[in-house]
C-alpha cells in the first residue's frame, strides 16, 4: 500500500473516530440534559397536583371525618383538566393501593407504585407503544386518609430530538468524512511528493543513470532525506566511477603487462631458434646473445619490481631516523659511473623519518627516469631542502617534458609518455607506480611539474626528525 494511502486511511479512520465519540458524547449529553430537565418538571407537577388535592379535599363536605372514594374521583376529574386545553394523566390509588381513579390513557403498569412509599418521591421514564413518559409517585394526606398520586408526562419529542440529533450527526460525520478525505488526499499527495521523488530517484540509479538526483521540494525532514539521499548517490557515483576507472587501468595493464611480456619473449624465442636452427658467425653469435641476455634483464627487472609494488600494496614501512646525507652519498656512489648525464647535488642536513631502502627505491626510480628522459649531455639536479612541513627531496631534468594531459596517468603501471624511447632504455613504465606505493606508506606523495620541452621536477616530503 502506497504511502499516501496509508496516510489518508489513518487520517479518516482518525476522523472518524473523533466525530463518533465527540458527537456521541454531545448529543447524548443535550439528550440527557433535556431528559434532566423534564424530570424535574414532572416532579414538580407532581408536587403541585399533591399539594391542589390536599387543598381541594379540605373543602370537601365529609361524613365522620373522612374522604370518600367518590370525592377522590371528582377531585382527581377536576385536577385532570384544571382549566386546561391540555388533559392531565393522573391516577389515584388508595392506602392498600388499589386504583380509585385513573385518567384514559393512562396505561402505566404498577411496578412505580408498588414502590411508593409515604412521604418520598419516585419516578421512571417508561415506553408505551411508540411514545415515552416520565412517570412519577408521591402519597397525600387527605382527612386521615394516605393516597398515592400518579402522573404522566409525555417527553416522547425530547427522544424524537435525540434521534434527530444523532440523524444530524451521522450526515455531517459523513460529509466531514467526505470533504476531510478530500483534503487529507491533497495534503497526501503533497507531503508524499518528496518519496515520489525519491523513488523515482532510484529507479533511474537501478537502470544506470547515476548521475541523476532528486528535486528538493521541501525543508522538513523529507526535505533533509532528499538531500542526505542526494549526497549518498554523488558518493555512490564518485565510488562507480572511481572503480570504472580502476577496472579500467586494470585492464590497461593486464594488456600492458601482455605486450610487454610478449615483445621480449618474442625477440628472446626468435634469436634462441636461430642459434639453434643454424650456425652463426661469431659477430652474429655475439650479437643473438646479446639480445637475449638485454631482453631476459628487462623481463627480470619488470618482474621483480612488480613484485615490489605487490609488496609495496600490502606491507609497511619501518621508519627509522635517517640522515638525509647518507641517501645523497648512496646516490652518487649509484650514478657515478655514468659519464653520459651531468650529475649536481645540493642539499641541506637534516634527518627524516623513512624506511631508508624503500625511500632509496624512490629516488633511485626518479633519477632513472629523468635520466630516459635526458639527452647525452644532459644536466640532472638532485636537491634536498628542509621546509616547514617536512624535508623535500627533488629530482629536476631538462630533458623532453611530460604534457599535462598525461601528468594524471604517468603514475599508473606499464603507462609510458614516449613508449618507443623508454623500450630502448629498458623501461617498463613500473617505476613511479611504485613510487607512488612507497610514498603512500610513509604518509607523503609524489609531485611532479613538467613543461613539454622544458624538462620535469619530480619531488616528495617526508617528516623531519628532530
């Protein structure tokens, strides 16, 4: 059942209920109220007729001081009219309560007087036929003798009134039932509007349309919902993204990692079959050699630093204090030998905290890329300076640059800006993405600024140890 149904029914059933029990309770408090009312003037009418018989009886001429049953009768015919349009129902009974005179139409049992008793008043509404009376009971005292008084009133509209009312208010239960059900529908509809949306919303995320979001409507706490839903599927996007763009790189390098397998093995199996299949000069020996042992190096170097960036993946760093100088000595101690590049070093004292092989691993990785990236002759400086937030190690080239298209990629495995110049160096675009894996243990990154043309700055902060 829909959320706006559920909230019209609640809101009719509650409706309902409110008119029943405040209705109920209205009109039967008018019914009783008049019914009340009645009474008391049944009583007092009552009253009064006992008091004009009392009266009248004394008037009456008498034989030994006592009234006769005839004199009962011819009083109670004249307290009947009492010079009314209006007709009286009475009835007199005597001391052993046996009826004397009774006015027509007076069809009350004698249950009320059976209960009479000196000197007390009682009554009871009764039903005769299709109407209601009040009727009531007190004893006279006439000339020594005690008679019981008995009257009707007719209070049948007070129950027509109350019949009427409640008709009234089962009409206007249902018309208010009808008009609020039209507007609790509206309101519904309205207060609903923000689940609509919602709902809406993820279906179109089910088929695939991440980027949609649903229109705020409203500030309440749907209001609330729809943006805290808003901000849950631009996270949910970001994270489909983010692993669209993995799967992706995965399947970058998986096709990387195929070709850079396959060009190798394809060079090492053709010059292995032709030492094999015929005989060689030595020049052309030499040379087939030659070829299979720079490829297999390749192949060795690309497979042990995959094996390091897996490593890098899932392990730590031991960080230990290490002085930056003894990182510059092993460095030019590594690149002495080369007489090709120009090699400057400048940096200042200091001691970081670093696990002193992997952040060897690091500038060892630079320093060969920027050394790919030089011509013969080329300048490299190896800087390190200390700055408010760590120690800096820099590695700068003036060599052919990385366009800024590709500065977002040239951390990822097997990618490479010039493939063709770093086959011919033997590289396999692995070192800055363990670089970067190495940097992510020691809580720091990779920076890197290049110009096309202009040459590249590679750099990375690591805390200082004091």
């Amino acid at each position: 059942m829909k959320f706006s149904l559920k909230l019209l029914l609640s809101t009719i059933i509650v409706i309902a209920l409110t008119l029943g029990v405040s209705g109920f309770y209205f009109v039967n408090y008018v019914f009783e109220t008049a019914l009340e009312r009645e009474i008391d003037q049944a009583l007092d009418e009552n009253s009064i007729l006992r008091f004009a018989f009392e009266t009248a009886a004394l008037n009456v001429p008498v034989k030994y001081d006592l009234l006769s049953d005839g004199s009962v009768g011819q009083i109670a015919s004249n307290l009947e009219t009492g010079g009314q349009s209006v007709r009286r129902l009475l009835r007199l009974s005597d001391e052993k309560k046996t009826i004397l005179y009774a006015s027509d139409g007076f069809a009350a049992d004698d249950v009320l007087l059976g209960q009479a008793a000196e000197n007390q008043y009682s009554y009871r509404v009764i039903r005769l036929g299709e109407r209601f009376y009040i009727q009531t009971a007190s004893s006279v005292d006439a000339l020594g003798r005690v008679l019981y008084l008995e009257t009707l009133r007719d209070v049948s509209q007070v129950f027509k009134e109350r019949d009427m009312g409640f008709l009234v208010y089962r009409r206007m239960t249902v018309l208010m039932l009808l008009l609020g059900s039209g507007i609790m529908y509206v309101i519904s509809i309205r207060l609903s509007k923000p689940i609509r949306l919602l709902m809406d919303a993820t279906k179109k995320m089910t088929a695939g349309d991440y980027g949609y979001r649903a229109k705020q409507v409203s500030s309440d706490e749907l209001g609330q919902l729809t943006q805290d839903f808003n901000h849950m599927a631009e996270a949910l996007e970001n994270t489909i993204d983010r692993l669209e763009d993995e799967i992706e790189a995965r399947e970058e390098f998986v096709g990387a990692f195929a070709h850079e397998l396959k060009t190798p093995l394809t060079s090492i199996i053709g010059y292995a079959d032709m030492l094999r299949s015929r005989k060689l000069d030595e020049e052309k020996s030499f040379l087939s050699a030659n070829y299979i042992y720079t490829e297999g190096k390749r192949l060795e170097t690309m497979s042990l630093r995959l094996l390091d960036i897996i490593v890098a993946k899932k392990g730590s760093a031991d960080l230990r204090k290490v002085p930056a100088e003894s990182l510059f000595e092993y460095l030019r101690s590594m690149f002495g030998m080369n007489e090709t590049i120009e090699f400057e070093y400048s940096y200042e004292p200091a001691a970081v905290l670093a696990d002193f092989g992997l952040i060897q691993t690091v500038l060892v990785n630079l320093i060969d890329n920027a050394v790919k990236a030089s011509e013969p002759g080329g300048r490299i400086e190896i800087l390190g300076r200390r700055e408010s937030g760590g120690y800096r190690f820099a590695v700068r080239d003036y060599g052919i640059g990385i366009p800024a298209e590709e500065l977002s990629k040239i951390a990822q495995a097997f990618y490479m800006v010039d493939k063709s110049r770093s086959r011919s160096r033997n590289g396999a675009g692995l070192g800055l993405a363990l670089c970067t894996e190495i940097l992510a243990l020691h809580g720091s990154k990779l920076e890197i600024d290049s110009t096309p043309g202009e040459g590249t700055c590679a750099g990375f902060l690591l805390r200082e140890e004091g």
